[in-house]
C-alpha cells in the first residue's frame, strides 16, 4: 500500500507540533532497580512463576521523539501501523521474541464482575477501590528483604505489572490482578504476552481516538519492536552472549531531533522494513517460542500457496538457520518427505509480507550446512529484507 501524495517535511512538522509529546508512567529505570536489589532466592522463585527473561532486560531510555512519531501511525480500525509501504502490526511472535513472556495459554483478562477477595483485602484494596500504589508495593518489598515466599512474589509481580508491563495513568495497579495471582503454581500458565500486546494496543487506540497526552501500556516493547522491524535510529546491538529476549541485545538510544525523525518516517523505504520477524535455530528452543508454531502452521496451511516439490522450499518463510538444517535434496522429495518437514519446521503465515529465498540461494546454503550449524548464526535478519543489524 503506497500513499498517493507525499507531504513535504514542512507540512508534517505543522501537524505534528500541534500533536506535541506524551507522557507515561511507563518506568524501566524503577524496574531495574528493583531487579537489581533481588536476592538469588527470590530471582529463583521469579522465573518458577514464568518471568524470568524480564529479570534480563537492561535499563532502556525511551526515545520519545520517535515513539510520538510512530503512535501518529497506528490506526485504530487497522489495529496497525500504516506505513507508506503498507500496514504493520505487532504480532504474538514479537512479544514472545522481544520481552520472552508466554503468549499462548490461559487469558489474563480483568473481570468487571470478579468478587471481591481476601487477598485483595490483604494488600490494601477495598470493595469500592480495587487499587492499590506502586509505592505501597515498593515499599512492601523493602519490607521483606530477601524473604523469597508466595507474599514476595505477588508483591514483585504487581509492582512489575504497575511499573513495566500494564502502567496507567494513575501509578495504581487493579487488584483484580490477584486472582490470577491466588494459585501460584497456575501463574506460569497464563499467556501475559497476550495481555500486555493487548493493553499496549488498548492505549495507541486510546490516544489517537481521545487526542491523550497520556499513554500507558509497556512502552518499552513498543519501542523494542521499532528497532526490530524497522531500520531507522537504531541504536548499537550489544556484543555479548545474550540475545533471549530480544530486548537484551539492543543498546540504548540517544536522542534524535523531531525534524530529523519526521524527515526519516516521510523518507523511509520499503527495504528499511522487516515485515515479519522470524525466529532463529536458538529461539526455536525456546519453549514459549514452540508452543507459538503450532498455530502459524495450521494458518499456513490454510492460506499458504499449493506448490511443487521443488517450489516448497523456497516458499518457507523461515530463518535461513532453520533452513540449513534440511539436508536432502529438494528435487527429490516426495509428498510424504514434505508433510514431515513441514510439521518438524513449522514455518510462519503471512506469506505476501515475505519474500523467501530462491532455490538458488537455498541450494548455495546447504553446500556450508555442517559449517553452519556448528556455528549458529545469531543474526534476526528476515529474508529478503534489510538486516537487523545495519546500524544507521
């Protein structure tokens, strides 16, 4: 979808300043410090309940000049952003890839009807206001020190969820979110990725519908999300080890003036974009990374177009990691061969945002496929579109 008319950088800065900024309650600094301050015991018992690769992400500032930009995008009908290129949307997978919470499973969606409860009482909500501050669960867990009991990590988790995850306008997080929190051992089994894409998606709607200065929801990831499908103000990628969750291998951003980034969205081309992110042979380990596959595969094969033998190939929209583990010939495989590589590669849907490999290419590849695999590459690039790792 290409735009008819393109408006010079004059008359977007005459829009846009009559938009101005934004604020938020969103709070990456407070969350890290209180994740710094957690003992080995109570990291232990945060990662039992299905947090743990969000103790990982490092301290991030927001760049707000890009973010205004990017939510002047988003269309609330589309539930996407609309690009000069076509439309974007966040999807399952790039939750799942960027902040690593479990995106399939039981709803954690608030009840208006839910009962008052005990536990509520417990932690200073009352029946007519089922709120409680981010400061009375900070200082809760001041509180208990090093203590590593269900208390700690209901605490832990509610303030994660009023500073990090669901942060509103008001500092306050919904009780309501204890029943979900009542049975610890269930905690793991809710898709909180689902709910986070969710209440991010209610407050880009919200802004643009009621013209908010206010946003909340997990602004991080909105931003993590930019970086990752679009190469513009990019900062640098970390050089270490640690790529799960994809929040962890990007730098911090610096600042870029609003002329600047308004002249970048107007400019931008098609080749700056990566549609549709896909996994790599390491992510695919990833246990809330497999249970995501299942479903994009029945959507492929429901949607996905009718090939050949030696088309199938081509037409997986997978990482190139994942497609150096097929070492058979293509030209040979039968029907058979194809619905088991299917199922064990489990390739992704939305075939028309992208572009696969030629055979060509694939042919060329499995000629290293002992070399590569010995070596995984940790590149997130999408094929046929610009790498996730040229720096701008």
């Amino acid at each position: 979808m290409r735009r008819s008319k393109r408006k010079s950088s004059v008359a977007a800065v005459e829009v846009r300043d009559s938009i101005g900024n934004f604020s938020t309650r969103f709070s990456s600094p407070s969350f890290v410090k209180r994740v710094e301050k957690l003992s080995y015991d109570q990291r232990d018992a945060i990662k039992s309940v299905g947090f743990g690769n969000l103790l990982l992400i490092p301290n991030h500032t927001l760049s707000k000049n890009l973010l205004v930009e990017l939510m002047e995008k988003w269309s609330c009908d589309k539930r996407a952003f609309v690009l000069a290129h076509g439309e974007i949307s966040m999807t399952l997978m790039d939750v799942a890839l960027v902040l690593g919470l479990r995106v399939i499973g039981k709803p954690a969606i608030l009840q208006q009807d839910e009962p008052f409860s005990d536990l509520e009482e417990h932690y200073g909500a009352v029946p007519g206001k089922r709120k409680i501050t981010v400061a009375s669960l900070e200082s809760r867990l001041d509180s208990l020190g090093g203590v590593a009991d269900d208390d700690f990590i209901r605490s832990f988790l509610l303030f994660t969820f009023g500073t990090f995850l669901f942060p509103n306008t008001t500092g306050t997080i919904d009780t309501r979110y204890l029943s979900f929190l009542s049975n610890l051992d269930y905690v793991h089994q809710y898709a909180w990725g689902s709910a986070v894409l969710e209440d991010l998606i209610m407050w880009l709607s919200r802004r643009k519908e009621k013209s908010m200065q206010y946003v909340g929801g997990c602004l991080l990831f909105l931003q993590m999300w930019f970086y990752e499908h679009i190469d513009m103000a990019r900062p640098s990628l970390q050089n270490d080890s640690l790529t799960f969750p994809r929040a962890c291998r990007w730098g911090n951003s610096r600042p870029h003036p609003r002329l600047w980034v308004i002249a970048e969205f107007e400019n931008l081309r098609d080749d700056q974009i990566i549609w549709e992110l896909q996994p790599t042979a390491i992510e695919l380990e990833a246990d809330i990374i497999k249970e995501i596959l299942p479903a994009r595969m029945d959507d492929y094969q429901e949607t996905g177009p009718q090939s050949g033998t030696n088309d199938f190939v081509e037409n997986l929209p997978m990482d190139p990691d994942v497609k150096a583990k097929i070492d058979c010939d293509v030209d040979t495989i039968d029907r058979v061969q194809r619905s088991e590589m299917f199922n064990g590669l489990k390739p992704c849907s939305s075939l028309d945002k992208v572009n696969s490999p030629t055979k060509a290419d694939y042919l060329s590849h499995r000629e290293v496929c002992n070399e590569h695999l010995e070596s995984p590459s940790t590149s997130y690039d999408s094929p046929g579109k610009s790498s996730a790792c040229t720096m701008t």
